[in-house]
C-alpha cells in the first residue's frame, strides 16, 4: 500500500514551498516570489529564514517606482516621455525622486511633503514639474492596482504656474526659412516643417511617416492614404486623417523624390533620429540667422503653435486631436471681441 504524503509538508508556512533547489516564498495573487534558503537546510533553518523574511518591513516606495518602470504603461510611453520620467526618478544629483522618498513607505508620503519637496527645486520650476508629473504617475499607477492604499498627493500639491513656451511664428519668417532649406539642399528639413505646421503635428510624428501603410499595421503608424496622411499624436493617442490640400500634396511630393519608405527620410534613406534631425535644423537656423535670412529663431515645435493659432478657434481641439483647453495653450493670437455695444 502506498504511504500518504499529504502531510510531509503540513510544518511549512503559508505560501511557502520547495521549488527545485529552493524553499521559497510565493504568493500567487501577487506573484511575490523570493528565494529563502536552499531546499536541503534543516527544518529549523527554514523556518529561521521564514521568520526574517516575514519580520523585514513591507515594501517601500522604491518597489512602487520599479514595478511602474517595468509595466506596459510605461514603456508604451513616448521615448522622450520615457526618458524624462527616467531623468526625474534618478539622475547622477541624487536629488530626484528615488533618493528623496524611494525609502519611505508610500502611505506616509503626503501632500505636505511633496510640496516641500517641490519647494526645494523652486530654482528649477521645468524639472519640479517633471518630476511632479512622474511621482503622479507612479501613485497612479500603483493606487489603481492596490499597490498603495490611499489618495494620491500630488492632487494637492500643485505643479509651478508653467509659461508658456515658444512663439508664433509670422508667416514671413516661415516662408523665408522654407526656401532658405531648400536652397541649401535641406529638402527633408523644409518638408518636415511644412507637414508639422500643415498638420499641426509634433515632430516625431512626422519622422515616422511612411508612404505606404506598413505590411504588419500597428495603431501608432504614421503613413499616407490615398485622402491624406493619417497621423497617430503619440502626445494625446488619437488618430487623424489629415485631408489633402493642393499645398500639403505639393510638399509630400517634394519629399518623396527618392526611394526611401519614409517621407522625411536621412541621405542613408531610413528614418531621421531626433538627434540627428535636429543637429542640422540648429545648425542651419544658426546660418540662416547670420546671412539675415531670419531675425531670430524659433523651434521646431513652435510649428505647432503657428499651426494652432492660424486655426479658427472653434476648429482649434478638432484640429489638434486634443481638448479644447490644451488647444489653447498652443494659440498665441489675440481673441477677437465685440466692443461695448
């Protein structure tokens, strides 16, 4: 008759068990694996192991900025979205997030101290914000999970009143620089700047642009249809189509001479690198300053914001794929009023 063996491991704690040449412990709701000693130790070491790993304190906020590293949510995140979250969490300062909190239990993170925190960086107000914005993220992320049991405290501690940034762009200075890239043999650049200000598009979505739509489609495509080009805003995830007009057909033709699948394609014919794209925009807006082509000089973003303030205001969110108060933070025109009637 065989021996029951339901009880061999009747002495071990809860989630806990032999695995391989390991006594672990496991907790399957929340996939906590840890290994606490070899399997062969003596029952007595086991359970000395057990009762260390069960007296250490609970995990600490540090655990909550890993896990969000590593979820989907954030590495579906734009690259430069990615890499300033990265910058916020840590940098060789050790001022950031992690050095600041990364010990504490999230719980006994509150308002208060996150705006003490943020005072701490009032001569830097851009990076306050940014790591405002990621520490959100993280207890978001984690609160939503059960991860932190609480509220979030960066609802209540504000961010620094942001400027706005960039500026309008007249149409003088845009058709100048145009010309003066392509004169200078910088067609993928001028084209690139007439489909961000055309399309109202941010820059790394007109990098990714291709002729034709990709044989394995994904959603964050960028690629011409036989209407327009349709155009995935990685900022806000909404897809447009962006129609035809006689000027935006005239530029893509511009662009697709060559044959790269991209529209803005590098002389090696594959996609522009930020970097690269904008070491050479620099470069010749520096040179189109100096020969007087330009008075001053203006970003490439700041294309969007030509793009929205040129747009009827009440076209402006539809134009942008956004809401109608992030639309405006774009326009830099001044409203037009009734006088006193």
């Amino acid at each position: 008759m065989a021996r029951n063996r339901s009880n061999k491991n009747a002495w071990m704690p809860q989630h806990t068990k032999l695995d391989g040449k390991w006594f672990v412990y496991y907790r399957q709701s929340t996939k906590e694996y840890k290994r606490l000693c070899p399997a062969n130790a003596a029952k007595w070491e086991k359970m000395k192991a057990y009762d260390l790993f069960i007296s250490e304190p609970e995990s600490n906020f540090n655990d909550c900025i890993n896990a969000y590293l590593e979820s989907n949510q954030f590495k579906s995140l734009a690259p430069g979205t990615q890499k300033k979250y990265m910058s916020a969490v840590q940098t060789s300062k050790n001022k950031e997030l992690r050095f600041t909190f990364g010990s504490m239990q999230p719980e006994d993170i509150n308002a208060p101290l996150v705006t003490r925190f943020m005072d701490s960086w009032h001569n830097m107000p851009e990076k306050a914000n940014s790591m405002h914005t990621a520490l959100s993220a993280i207890f978001v992320w984690c609160i939503q999970r059960g991860f932190i049991v609480g509220n979030n405290p960066c609802s209540i501690a504000k961010k620094y009143p942001g400027k706005k940034g960039g500026r309008y762009v007249e149409d003088i200075e845009y058709k100048a620089f145009f010309n003066f890239l392509i004169d200078n043999g910088k067609t993928a650049h001028a084209g690139a700047m007439a489909i961000a200000y055309l399309c109202g598009s941010r820059q790394q979505d007109v990098l990714r642009l291709t002729k034709h739509r990709p044989f394995q489609h994904k959603e964050n495509d960028c690629y011409a249809v036989k209407d327009g080009l349709v155009i995935y805003q990685q900022k806000t995830g909404k897809v447009q189509l962006k129609l035809w007009s006689d000027e935006l057909r005239q530029v893509y033709n511009l662009c697709t001479q060559n044959s790269s699948p991209y529209v803005i394609s590098s002389a090696s014919g594959g996609m522009y690198t930020r970097g690269g794209f904008n070491s050479t925009w620099q470069r010749m807006k520096t040179k189109a300053r100096e020969q007087g082509v330009i008075k001053n000089g203006f970003r490439f973003h700041d294309m969007k914001i030509k793009a929205s303030s040129d747009v009827a205001p009440d076209k402006r969110h539809l134009f942008l794929g956004g809401t109608q108060q992030n639309a405006e933070r774009y326009n830099r025109t001044p409203d037009s009023v009734d006088t006193v009637r």
